[in-house]
C-alpha cells in the first residue's frame, strides 16, 4: 500500500504536472542564483538546493517512487526539464545521477544495490561521479586500464581516472575498470562502484583555463572494494557502459530553453547596441534553427515516450544542439570582445562552456562516426 509520502509525490495529468511544476519554480527558484558549485560554500548551497527540490517531489521525475523517485514517464521528465531551464534554475550537481548514473543502476542494479544506493544519491545525501576517461581512454574506452583483481569477497583496484566532474565532492564513483586480460579491448571490463573515501583512495583537482576546479583526478593504489560492488555481470562491462553512455547521449528536453535564454540574452545586448542587419540575420539564423532543435528533441521525447530506446538519433540532437550554442556564444564573442564577457562572469563561463559541449558524453567527432555508421549507413 502506498504510504502517505508516496501520494504526496503522486504524479498527474501533463498539463497539470506542467502547471504544478511552473508554480513551484516561480515560488522557489533563488532570485538571485547559487554560488559557483566549484567551490566549498556553492557547493553545499547547490547541495541545499537538491535536497529541496527532493523534499517537493521534483527529483528522479521518473525514477520509481520506492527509490525516491516520482514515478512519472518520460514526458513528465521532459515538462520538468523545460520548466525548470525556463524558470532559470541553478546547474545540477545532480545531472549525471539523474540523467544516466541512475538510470543505468535502475537497469543493471541488484535490489539491493537500489535500495542501499538510489535514495542517497538522488537527495545528495551521497555524491556520484562518472569514472570512465582515462589519460588514455577517452573516445576509445577500450583502452582503459585501471584493473581490479577479484580475490573472492573484494576487488583490488589500481589505476587512473580523469576528468571526474565533481570529483572533489563525490563520495562514490561509478567506474569502467579491467577485470579480464589486459589489452583485452571492450572484452574484460567491468563496471564498479568505488567508495572514494576508501584507503588508498587519493583526488585531486584539476584547475582549468577559467580558475575553476570542476575536474579532478583519481588515484586507485591497492583500493579494496567488496565484490558485491559490481555493476551487471562481470567482464561484461562494455554493455553496462554502452546503456550508460546512450542514457547520457539522450535528447536532454532542457537544452532548448537553455539556448533560447543564451540567444534572448544576446539579443537583447544586440538590440541595445544597435545592430547590423548581418547580425540581425545571425540572430535569425539561430532563432530558426532553435524552432529545429526544439522540433527534434519533442519528437525524440515522443518516440521514447512510446517505448523506443535513446538510439543513435541522439547523436544528432548532440551534434546540432553543441554546434547551436557554440554559434551564439561566438556570435556574442565577435561582436561584444572577450573582455565585455570577461567582465560579465556568467557568460564568461557560458563561452567556455559551450566550447564543451563539443566534447562531453562523446565529441563531435565520435558522434559524426555514429551518424554515418549507425543512421546513414556509411562504410567505415
Ligand atoms: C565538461 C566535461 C565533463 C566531463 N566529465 C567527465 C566525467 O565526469 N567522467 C568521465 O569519465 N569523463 C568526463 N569527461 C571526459 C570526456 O568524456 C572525454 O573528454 C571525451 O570522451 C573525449 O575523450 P578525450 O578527452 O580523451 O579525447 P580523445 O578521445 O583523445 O580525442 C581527441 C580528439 O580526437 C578525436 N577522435 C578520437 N577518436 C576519433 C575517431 N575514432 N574518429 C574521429 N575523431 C576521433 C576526438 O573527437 C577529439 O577531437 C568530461 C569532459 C568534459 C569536457
């Protein structure tokens, strides 16, 4: 029987779900943002923020209600994630949780694994991060090499992680490790969850271009981790990994709206500064091809919606949406100069943020690759 919390967290019709969400927003959203989740103080306000959003039912959307969750579908996820850009709410330091650590465990988890893991980590009680790059595994993630040995009840897991987001942070890391051969290619690997607090266990941040410290890197020397840890069968990581990366890979019902306030911001600065009829063209041009993104992504919500999988179409949604945003940023950039963003941090970030786009969760190139191979059927 459903308890009185879960009624609570029932979901509605769409329209109302929209409605509900909408008021929540414009009633909670902070005025004036949160600080910089790179740091010790914007962190814990971000983690703050999280446990809000948890306590009102707007976490996990469509996560099981037993894991927290609200158990709402896929259109349910895509209305809160274009409410929620619309509104302009803070980064979330949730995202990789809620958008594939999640539900990639949800699918490949133990009961018990979902029980112990699942709640915490959607209230942000317990901090995930993604290990998978490697100095030398990026794109190609065969070519990882952080190895545990299995000696019956635990793993012992030496090695290397890279670009861990909020790895400073993070209590916990979902890792791709090598159980098999090494140089065994996708065969041998196998996905583990890594307790960062662990013996031997050593982060540190990495400080980029921008003076912030979102990455870190992770040192594994002699870390045990208990067998029961593992994620999917054994040696057969490469198919966990694959699940996880199309989650990560899917259309994201936010980005719309994140571009539309970029291109609004810029518009407005346009419009300010009296504006060319190029740019005015430009503008054109980018609000056109938003109508196309906006277009795609509903259809790519509608197709999952009726059971399809994220399939290979996301990469076109990356590729388009990456290229959009890196378009507006460097319109702003020609016409403004680097020292006016400078002065005005948020789009400072935003420049350099765009340029990322291109590379997380698969870079352009790789998702250039999956088009031509999986869509169009190229030869390779
Ligand atoms: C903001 C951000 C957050 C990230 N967070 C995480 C995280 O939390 N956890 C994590 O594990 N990783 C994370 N990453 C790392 C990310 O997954 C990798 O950077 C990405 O997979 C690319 O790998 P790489 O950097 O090693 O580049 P490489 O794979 O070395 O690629 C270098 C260049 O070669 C091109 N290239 C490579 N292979 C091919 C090919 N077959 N065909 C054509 N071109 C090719 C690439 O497109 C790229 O231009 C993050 C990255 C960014 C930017």
């Amino acid at each position: 029987m459903a308890t009185a919390r879960q009624r609570d967290r029932a979901v509605t019709g769409h329209e109302e779900f929209r409605r509900q969400v909408r008021a929540w927003l414009a009633g909670n959203v902070p005025a004036d943002g949160l600080p910089d989740p790179d740091t010790d103080a914007g962190f814990r306000a971000h983690r703050d923020w999280e446990r809000r959003l948890y306590d009102a039912g707007y976490s996990g959307i469509s996560w099981p209600v037993e894991y927290g969750g609200r158990g709402g579908d896929v259109l349910h996820e895509a209305i809160f994630a274009e409410e929620y850009e619309r509104a302009a709410g803070p980064v979330r330091i949730t995202r990789p949780v809620q958008r594939f650590l999640g539900p990639t465990l949800i699918h490949y988890g133990s009961a018990e694994q979902h029980h112990s893991w699942l709640p915490a980590m959607l209230r942000a009680d317990d901090i995930w991060c993604q290990g998978f790059s490697e100095p030398d595994a990026g794109s190609d993630l065969a070519g990882v090499r952080t190895r545990a040995r299995c000696d019956g009840t635990r793993y012992v897991v030496d090695g290397q992680k890279t670009w861990t987001t909020y790895g400073r942070f993070a209590d916990w890391m979902f890792t791709l490790v090598r159980t098999g051969e090494p140089g065994g290619r996708h065969r041998g690997l196998s996905c583990l969850v890594i307790d960062l607090h662990s013996p031997g266990v050593r982060v540190r941040p990495v400080r980029q271009l921008h003076g912030q410290t979102g990455f870190a890197e992770v040192f594994f020397d002699s870390v045990a981790v208990p067998a029961g840890n593992l994620v999917g069968p054994r040696d057969e990581g490469w198919r966990v990994a694959l699940t996880l990366l199309s989650f990560e890979r899917g259309p994201d019902a936010g980005a719309p709206e994140r571009t539309r306030r970029r291109l609004d911001a810029l518009a407005g600065d346009v419009r300010e500064a009296g504006a060319a009829p190029g740019v005015v063209r430009e503008l054109g041009d980018g609000y056109a091809r938003l109508a196309a993104l906006r277009a795609y992504v509903h259809r790519r919500v509608g197709t999952r919606l009726h059971g399809e999988p994220v399939g290979a179409e996301s990469s076109l949604v990356k590729l388009f949406s990456a290229r959009l945003d890196t378009d507006i940023v460097q319109l702003g950039v020609d016409l403004f100069g680097d020292e006016r963003l400078a002065e005005r941090a948020p789009e400072f970030l935003d420049y350099w943020h765009s340029r990322a786009g291109s590379v997380y969760g698969g870079t352009t190139e790789i998702q250039r690759n999956v088009v031509a191979d999986r869509i169009l059927g190229l030869p390779r």
